[in-house]
C-alpha cells in the first residue's frame, strides 16, 4: 500500500534496547574514569541539569536511533518519540525508585 510505514520488529527493539542503554549510561552510570559523572557535573552546572533528567536524556539519544534506524524522513519522525517512550518504560519498570510521582490532588484541602 502506498505511503504505509513497515518497521522490522527486531529492528524496533534493538533500536529501544540501544536507546535505553545509552540514555541509562548518561544519566546514572558514572562511566569509566568517572567521565560521564564529570560530564553530568559540567553539564550540570552550564545547561541546568541536562543529564539528570531521563526523559529529556532519552528523547536525545532516541534521535540518533531513529535516524539511523528508520528508512524515511517519516518512519524517522515517527520513531524518534516511539524509541524515548520505549527507553522511559524500561527504566520505569527496571528502576521504579527513581521517579518520583506527583503526588494525587485531594478535594478536603490540605
């Protein structure tokens, strides 16, 4: 059919698998020699925390996957927040203590 997207299975998740991998890696790992925990703290203190926050992490590094791994400019665009969704729920359900929920609205006030 015309202007179907056909994506590869394996692809898709190789392509998550790697994001989450590298996200992870900058946002938590300190790295060998401490390099990534140095480059958090550069980065920390020039571009308010660009590394401490996973979800903004995860939509960077998802964009050279779903480059890479999309063969349109449209299956790439498509791809791109599919792969930072897919990285979110794995550290979601690999790392639940990390994210801190908003806490539910109660109508009594306080």
């Amino acid at each position: 059919m015309p202007g179907q997207i056909v994506l590869d299975p394996v692809a898709f998740g190789v392509a998550g698998l790697a994001t989450w991998r590298v996200a992870h890696f900058l946002h938590a790992e300190d790295g060998p020699w401490h390099a990534t925990a140095r480059l958090r703290q550069v980065l920390g203190s020039r571009q308010a925390g660009v590394l401490d926050c996973f979800f903004c992490v995860s939509v960077w590094t998802a964009l050279p996957a779903a480059l890479l791994t999309g063969m349109s400019w449209r299956q790439a665009l498509l791809l791109w927040p599919a792969l930072s969704a897919g990285a979110i729920l794995l550290e979601r359900a690999a790392f639940p203590a990390t994210f801190v929920d908003v806490p539910e609205y109660s109508e009594g006030g306080s």
